[in-house]
C-alpha cells in the first residue's frame, strides 16, 4: 500500500540519514534535494530546509514540488518579491501541462495562493489524486481486500470520523458538541484516529464522546481499511483532505460505501473515491458545483460547526496584551502566509487613515514580523504601529484577549475559519472580503449564519471603505458589535444542536441517495 501513498513514501524516506547518503552520489538532483528538504523540515530546521528547495528549484526549475513547497515558505514569511510571477507560471503549470504528468503540486499549498480559480485548484487536486493513486494500482489492491458492501439490516447508521486531529487542535474545538449531540438512536459514531495522544482535555473530552474511538497510527493503510469495513462503516467522514499528515490513501482503498470530505479541506478532492463535499449555499452556490469532483451537499445554514462550551472570559487589560491604551485596534490573526500583498496595502492605508490606531497581528515567525514591518514602512506606516501577539495555548485566555480589539479585518483569498468564529463569540466585528473559491468564502458563511452580511464585501475598494467607516463611526461600530453579541445566543452559527440535526439529515440523504437506508428509519 505504501506504493500507492508517495507522498508519505517521501517523508518516510527522507529522514536525514538516508537523504544525505543519497546526496553525496546525486548532489544535483532535484528531487533527492527535495527529500532532503523534507527530512530538515521534518526537524523543524526551517532555514536548511529553505536552502535546499531553493537548490532543487536552480537545479532543475520544472521541479514543482520543490518549487510550490519554496513559496509556501516565503508565503509564512510573508517576502513577496517573487510572489506574482512564481504564482503564475504555478498556475500556468496547472492549466497546461498534462494532467498525468508525474511533476504534481500540493493541492492544499495551491488553495492559498492568491488568483488561483476553483477550476485550476480542481484541476490541481485531480493531478495530484491520479499520481498519488493511479487507478490501475488502486483498483488492484481493492479487488485483493474484497471489501463487499452489504447492510446488516435495522442497524444503526455507523459512521466513522477518521482523523489526525482528535487531540487540541481547531477541527475538534470546532465538532467536540456535535458529537456529543448525535442523536444515538439512529446513530453510532466511531473515531479513527491517526493523531498522537498529546493528553489534552479535549483528547480525554473525545475519548468518552465517541462510541468507539480506535487508534489507527501504528496501523498500515490496509489494516486501518480492514478496521473500518469490519466495523460496518457506512459512512466515513475525513476530516483531513490534502492537508498535511492526511492518510487519504485509507480511502483510496474504499473502505466504507460513502466517503465524505468535509471541514478539514476547504476544496475538492478530486478524487473518484470520495462521493460527497459538505458546504452551504453560501460557501459553494449553484453554479460552482461543477468545479467539485465530489457531488455538494449543503446544510441549510452554515457548514462550519461550533462548541457553545466554550467559556468567555472577561476582558484583561490591554497593558496585559501589549496594547496601548488609546487608539482603534485593528486585529488579525489569521496565519502569516494568508497574508498576501495586497491584503496588506489596504491595511496600511486603513492605519494611515485612522490616526493613533494601531494593527494587531499573531505571528509566530520571527522573519514574517520582520518583513511585515519593513512591508509598513515601505508604505509609509511607522513599523511600531504593528502590534505582534504571541500563541497563548490555553483557549480561554487567547479568546478572552480577541476583546481588546475594535475590527477583525479578513484575509484574502483565503478567510479566517476558526479565527472569523472565535471572533464572532467574543463580540468582535469582522470585516471579509468574498472571493470565488471556497477558501475566500468561508468568513461570508459564517457572518450570514450569524445573522450580520452587510459585514461582507466583494472588493478590496468596498472592503476598505467599510473597515473605515466602522473605525471612524463609533455608533456604528457600537451597533455591530451589540447585534454579534445579541445573535450569538439565537442565529444558527452557535446552535449546535441545530446544526447537528441539519447535519444528521444530510447523512440520511446520502444514505437515501445510496439505497442504504436502514428499513426502520
């Protein structure tokens, strides 16, 4: 199976030892750099890992792995110099060359950079899904398992959430209460977990909530399928996509009848062995279902989920925060390479319009804080005006903080998620700019399931005039604010037990549309 799953045969086999030996009998080679690059940044030696992209990229410059894994790097340090042009000819390597060419690029690296279409991520992730999996190789190993799907009748509806995220990360905080509320008369909810035991509360929370929780992270790809058919899985839900660590090739191998991609992956798949993408109207409208491979399913209000549990604090001082205290606080804490260009001209402008107002940001990376203030300057803002806010790891604490700042202002094209939420439950106006893909579309979701869309624009010209008007028009602002704080309690965006039911109808669908519904349902 291993054989199918390239993109982990590559981790695997770049630990340092094996990659450097390889390279002193292939120093050129890009692809043996590559993996070498992967090793070092595997051991969080960021800077050797850059160098080493950096001469595959000289080395051979239709390398693209190499090339697309150097621009995400430079995205996270927010240096621009090279960002258009390197963007465009990824672009045009994505429009124009084959798609079975063996050079693929990372479908989820390719969702954040700005201009890309939701035709060119489609294509991108089709490219990536047939070289990772080819089909012959799949459709082989499938007909050795011989996995036969036939319902024990009257059974619960099994489904399995399979994930590297069951532990304190953002997924989780984000479905810890809908699975808690699933209904366990018609369902029975099975973790596979592929993520390390980091002893958080939220992995204690999980391990209670779930019927069945089952760790897969020593398992092979086969043994962890074999787990999920022997359960009567009849619906698997990955939580993970293309992102980073995914173990999709578990559902290459097509181990439930009806394989879902959702909240994790905010894009196609593009693959033929996952049937269904969960979204909105707002999120995926009509007419751009046809640039997912998968068939869309939207919920009625919001796709993204919520825990109401979550306490909010009072709000600490701004000294406690690092904050002046006088001025308009302008604040983001999207990550450093959501932020783009021209994302940041606008911010600029915005802190030059609104005198003794300053720009909060979170960033853990030494050289985008850097580049960030040399980016103000550039456009004529004093740098101290940048406020950096370190990762504070308890939950409560960094919520609490968020209501020291006045306006939230989104990236684009690719919005806060959980950020945007975070925000919207302490009280704090978020101003978004809509793209056309799904990863710029999120915030709108969610600023419409709360019941707030006139915080929604879809230019950066509109976009700014609305951050400015809230920031000089107190009453205003003050509005805002009290309609978050008022519908945070009745809109859908944190009814969680509305949001489970819509949820659980959309499972029934599948299950209906798959003439696998139970006879007792």
């Amino acid at each position: 199976m291993r054989a199918i799953a390239n993109i982990e045969a590559i981790y695997e086999h770049a630990r340092l030892e094996g990659a450097v030996a390889e390279l002193s009998t292939n120093p050129d080679r890009a692809d043996v750099l590559f993996r070498l690059g992967v090793g070092l940044e595997l051991q969080r030696r960021e800077d050797e890992a850059i160098k080493c992209y950096q001469k595959a990229v000289a080395s051979d410059a239709k390398y693209y792995p190499a090339r697309i894994s150097l621009l995400q790097h430079m995205q996270r340090r927010c240096e621009w110099h090279d960002l258009k042009s390197d963007i465009q000819k990824l672009r045009k390597v994505v429009r124009e060359t084959p798609i079975t060419n063996q050079n693929h690029l990372s479908p989820f690296v390719f969702l954040s950079l700005p201009g890309t279409t939701d035709a060119e991520q489609k294509r991108c992730a089709e490219r990536y899904t047939l070289i990772e999996y080819p089909p012959h190789l799949v459709s082989s190993i499938r007909n050795q398992m011989g996995f036969d799907f036939k319902r024990v009748p009257n059974n619960k509806i099994h489904l399995g959430y399979l994930s590297e995220d069951f532990s304190d990360h953002a997924t989780s905080k984000l479905m810890a209460e809908i699975f808690e509320l699933h209904d366990r008369s018609y369902f029975h909810i099975t973790a596979y977990s592929y993520s390390q035991n980091d002893g958080s509360a939220m992995r204690k929370r999980l391990e209670k909530t779930f019927d069945s929780f089952v760790d897969i992270l020593n398992d092979s790809h086969e043994e962890a399928a074999k787990k999920i058919y022997k359960d009567h899985t009849d619906i698997l839900i990955d939580l993970k996509g293309y992102t980073p660590n995914t173990r999709s090739a578990i559902l290459a191998l097509r181990p439930a009848p009806i394989q879902v991609n959702y909240l994790g992956y905010p894009g196609t798949m593009g693959a033929d062995f996952v049937d269904y993408i969960i979204a909105d109207h707002f999120i995926i409208p009509p007419e751009k279902e046809r640039h997912y491979k998968e068939k869309v399913i939207c919920l009625p209000d919001c796709y993204q989920p919520n825990d109401r549990s979550r306490q909010r604090l009072p709000t600490p001082p701004r000294s406690e925060c690092g904050l002046p205290e006088q001025g308009f606080i302008f604040c983001c804490f999207n990550q450093s390479y959501k932020i783009t260009p021209d994302i940041f001209a606008v911010w600029c402008q915005l802190l030059k319009a609104v005198p003794e107002s300053s720009l909060w940001l979170l960033v853990s990376n030494p050289h985008a804080e850097i580049n960030l203030r040399w980016e103000a300057e550039n456009h004529g803002v004093n740098p101290a005006r940048l406020i950096m806010a370190p990762t504070i790891m308890d939950t409560e604490k960094h919520l609490a903080r968020l209501q020291c700042a006045d306006l939230f202002l989104d990236t684009l094209p690719y919005n806060a998620h959980t950020t945007c939420s975070d925000a919207l439950w302490m009280g704090l106006p978020v101003v978004t700019c809509a793209g056309e893909t799904f990863t710029s579309r999120v915030a709108g979701s969610l600023l419409t399931a709360i019941g707030t869309p006139e915080l929604i624009t879809y230019n950066l010209d509109d976009y700014y005039r609305l951050a400015l008007e809230l920031a000089t028009n107190g009453e205003m602002l003050a509005t805002i604010r009290n309609k978050i704080i008022t519908n945070r309690d009745t809109a859908p965006l944190f009814d969680s037990e509305r949001f489970t039911r819509n949820l659980e109808r959309a499972y029934l669908k599948m299950m209906g549309d798959s003439g696998l519904m139970p006879t007792n349902m």
